[in-house]
C-alpha cells in the first residue's frame, strides 16, 4: 500500500485527495474562487483524519506544478512543501495539463475516437491560454505554451487528426476556429484525483523533485495589476 496525498490548486478550483497507489480514498473540492489559503490546509487535514491516517503515514506528497495561476500555484506548492518538511517525505510534481487527459469525459470521448489528440487548455488573460498537445496514451506531442488564439491556431495539428479540447480555456478557442476536426468536452478541469493515477506512477518510478529547490512552472512571468483606486 503505497498512501499519497495528492494537493491541486492551479485554477479556481482547489482540491486535496489521499490516494492507496492509484485508487483515490478520500477527496475534498471547492470551486468558490480563489480560497485555496483557507481551503487547502482544512482539506488536507479532513482527508487524514477520514482515514486515521497522519503525515507520517504517507509514501510521498504530490502537488499540481502547473501552468495555471500565479497565486494558486504558490500556495500550493508551499503547502506541499511544508508538509514534505514536516514528515520528512519526498515530493512529486505533477503537470497539471497531463493530469486533465485523465478526466472521465474525456476517456468517454476517446472511446467514440480513439486515435484523437488531446488538448487541454487553461485560461490565461484575454484571448489567451495554456496549453498542450497529447495522444491518446498522454503522451505529449506539443510541449506546454501559453497560445494567444485565433481561427488559424494549431492549424497544423488540426489538418492531420481529429482533436478534443477541453478545459476552462477551451470556449475561447471553439468561438473562432472553424475546423471540423475540433472538438470540444466541457466540464473538465484539473482536480487532485486525477493526479492519483500520474502521481502513482511517478512515486513507482521513483521520479521526485528537489523539495528545496522545485519551484512551479508558471509558463509565463507573473503580470500584477494596479488598482483603480491607486493614486499615481
């Protein structure tokens, strides 16, 4: 039995699931906006107790390294550091898109299309999003990158194979492209869950990162915004 205690806060949306390998046990989610400080810590510490299980009794603690919000993803990552820290286990770091290849809807959708690609996209800010390409064994095809969309975007990708996308960035896209080979599944976001099954595999092969040193992958530099109400 190998217990991991997987921690995502890359969008909105913030969870916490403790799985046995693959196979989630207990999971707790909130979508309220960004609350992810006061959520995650409660979430973690609900899940333990549901199963009597401490930090101690953990193999490894997984987090959501992104890309996806600034903030979000400091306050995960941290979180999951102090815990590793504290219980002296190592750290796994999940890419959030990949995580969301593993959505039910979309394993329902790859049934009706199994050679399709698959593209999550997570917004960003205007017509932009964070996104990538994978195949139907998520394995990556088009490394992660924040895309400013229009009709002609992944043009190339798009010509050769039916692609689903999906993800909170995806309505962006099916508003401008005109592809039939474009298809869309909502409902999709990241979620500790998900990760169980990346998360499993990697603690397996023992693929851990330098808890010190790791540091979320952001994509692109954090832009903050003056308040209206600033005087200059």
């Amino acid at each position: 039995m190998s217990l991991i205690l997987n921690i995502e806060s890359t969008t909105t949306a913030c969870s916490v699931a403790l799985a046995n390998d693959d196979v989630v046990l207990a999971e707790e989610e909130s979508n309220d906006g960004y609350s992810h400080a006061e959520n995650l810590a409660v979430f973690v510490e609900k899940v333990l107790q549901r199963h009597s299980v401490t930090t101690g009794d953990l193999e490894a603690i997984a987090v959501s390294r992104g890309p996806g919000s600034y903030t979000g993803l400091r306050i995960g990552v941290s979180l999951a550091k102090g815990l590793c820290y504290g219980a002296g286990k190592p750290l796994i770091a999940v890419d959030t898109l990949q995580q969301m290849c593993g959505h039910p809807l979309v394993a329902e959708a790859l049934k009706a299309n199994e050679t399709a690609w698959l593209c999550p996209m997570l917004d960003a800010r205007r017509m932009e999003v964070y996104a990538a390409f994978y195949d139907e064994q998520f394995n990556e095809r088009r490394g992660a990158e924040a895309v400013v969309l229009d009709e002609d975007s992944f043009a190339k990708e798009l010509v050769e194979r039916d692609v689903f996308f999906f993800g909170n960035g995806s309505d962006k896209f099916q508003s401008v492209v005109a592809s039939g080979h474009a298809h869309f599944i909502r409902d999709v976001w990241p979620s500790a869950g998900q990760m169980a099954a990346f998360s499993a595999l990697a603690f397996q092969q023992e693929q851990f990162v330098d808890t010190a040193y790791f540091e979320p992958f952001y994509l692109k530099e954090f832009q903050g915004t003056t308040p209206k109400n600033k005087v200059q």
